[in-house]
C-alpha cells in the first residue's frame, strides 16, 4: 500500500507539534520574568516551570475568551493581569490554536491507521507504540525494500559505523552520495547514511516509551533490563558511563523491536523473512522470543 499520504499526515503533525514547542518556549521565557520566576538552570526544573507558566496562562486565556466566537478588536488589562495586552492576548491564542490543531491532526491520523494490517496486527498491541509512532514506522519503513531485519537497522541509523561505533552525524561517518547539479553534472558530497527523523522518534521517543511502559505485557523492558545486566556483568564495558550503557540498552532495546517488526510485516505482505545473521548463524534468540 502506497504509503505517501499517510506519510504527509504524519510529517505534518510533527510539523505542528516542531512549531507549537518553538513558540512555547518563547512564551515562556517573556512570561517568567512577569510571574517573578528565576531562569532555570537544570533541564528538569525549566521543564516543570514551562508547565507552570503555560498553565497560569491557559486559565487566565480561558477567562479572558470565555464565550467569545473571535477575539476582540481592542484589548487591554491592567493590574495584576498576566495577559495585558493584545500583543500578548494575539501570541496566546496562536499557541493554543496551534496546541489544538496538533491534537486534532494526531487523531485523524489515528483514525487512517485501521487501513493498515501492520498497525492493527501488531502495532496496536505493542505497549508504548501509540498511533503517531505507529505512523512514524509505517510510513518511513519501506518494507519491501527491507530484504533484511537489518537493513531497518541502517536505514534507522542504528547500525555500527567503520570505527565501530555507533552511526551519527560525525564527520567520520559521513558517505559520499551522488546528486545532479544545476547543469546536469553528475557530483558527489559528504552525507548522513540514514533517516534523521526516524531515528530521533525511534531511539529518542520510542525508546523512552518503552521504559515507561513497564515489565508487564512489554517484552521490550526486559529486553533493555537484560541487556543492562549482561554490560554491567561485563568488565569490557566497566569504562562505559551509566549513562553511556544506558543509551547502548536504548538502541539494543529497539533493535529487538525492529527484529519482531520485520518478521510479522514482511509475513503480512508475503515476502519473504531473513532470520538475523545471530540466529540464522549463531543460534541465538533475539526480540520477544528471548524474554
């Protein structure tokens, strides 16, 4: 099934969700200062006051927009108001504008994903995969083009690079990628392997899903709980910071996952399914199988 619209839906989504974030940080920083609040020096503490000023701000919107179709031509507060002038009342409306098309746009695309027998086969039963990481994989996943549990792995930017480390945007990992110029010539130029986008939900989102997830139903926790051990068990590793290992575990954790997800995919569009050199070669038992 053809992939392309589904795949602008979701770009679009996190598009809308990229700007949301851009604007709410900017409405944070001009409002803590009005609400006496000191600048945030830990990323958990500023975290925590983005919510806080964003909060104070949505109740007193709500206040200020109570039964209006559109906001008022004029505006002006005084006193103690935290919104006091059209300027900000302008910048507060669009924020939230934007926080209820990306919530809408989320839902219509949960709504598409019925059309696809990897979402409602396997994905809605994975807990931490929910409709937008779903729509994430099934649209930048080709999986007729994945011959191997692997190839998603390098496609992802999970595999290992030449210097045995793993895959980023290093210069030293960097490969040479034709283009055509403006003049029709055939060029080359130092390029990134792998889809940015895709590795940034997989490893930075849905990894985190995971381990929120918890241990039971989630075979994926015990994944990267097992694997956790097996480096703190391992003296080659005991220069590895935790949270060096923690990120190893991370990747290892959804590279099982991606292992289980080729399987089942490349079964439902009946082609055909390549064992892991690790288990084809080695014997060994990966993914959900291993747990």
């Amino acid at each position: 099934m053809n992939t392309s619209n589904l795949k602008s839906i979701v770009r679009g989504a996190y598009d809308i969700q990229a700007l949301r974030i851009q604007m709410g940080g900017r409405i944070v920083a001009n409002f803590k200062a009005k609400l006496g609040m000191e600048p945030s020096v830990k990323e958990d503490a500023a975290d925590q006051d983005a919510k806080k000023v964003l909060d104070y701000l949505k109740a007193e919107y709500k206040l200020i927009t109570d039964g209006m179709a559109s906001l008022p031509r004029t505006f002006s507060r005084n006193g103690d108001s935290l919104i006091s002038s059209m300027t900000e009342l302008v910048l507060i409306d669009q924020y939230f504008t934007l926080e209820r098309d990306e919530a809408k746009h989320f839902r219509q695309l949960g709504k598409v994903l019925g059309e696809y027998k990897i979402y409602t086969h396997f994905l809605k039963e994975v807990r931490g995969v929910g409709p937008a990481m779903a729509g994430v994989i099934i649209s930048e996943i080709d999986i007729q083009k994945a011959k191997y549990s692997s190839s998603i792995w390098k496609y992802a930017g999970l595999d290992v690079a030449q210097d045995g480390k793993g895959r980023s945007r290093k210069k030293e990992h960097l490969i040479d990628t034709e283009y055509i110029n403006k003049d029709g010539e055939v060029k080359t130029k130092k390029g990134i392997s792998f889809n940015p986008f895709l590795k940034t939900k997989l490893v930075g989102v849905l990894g985190s899903s995971f381990l929120r997830a918890g241990v039971k139903d989630n075979p994926y926790r015990a994944v990267y709980d097992n694997y956790k051990d097996r480096l703190n068990n391992t003296p080659d590793h005991d220069d590895k910071s935790k949270g060096h290992k923690h990120n190893m575990c991370i990747r290892y954790m959804v590279k099982m996952f991606i292992i289980d997800l080729y399987k089942v995919w490349r079964k439902i569009e009946g082609l055909e399914v390549h064992a892991p050199y690790s288990e084809a070669k080695l014997g060994l038992i990966h993914g959900r199988d291993s747990v």
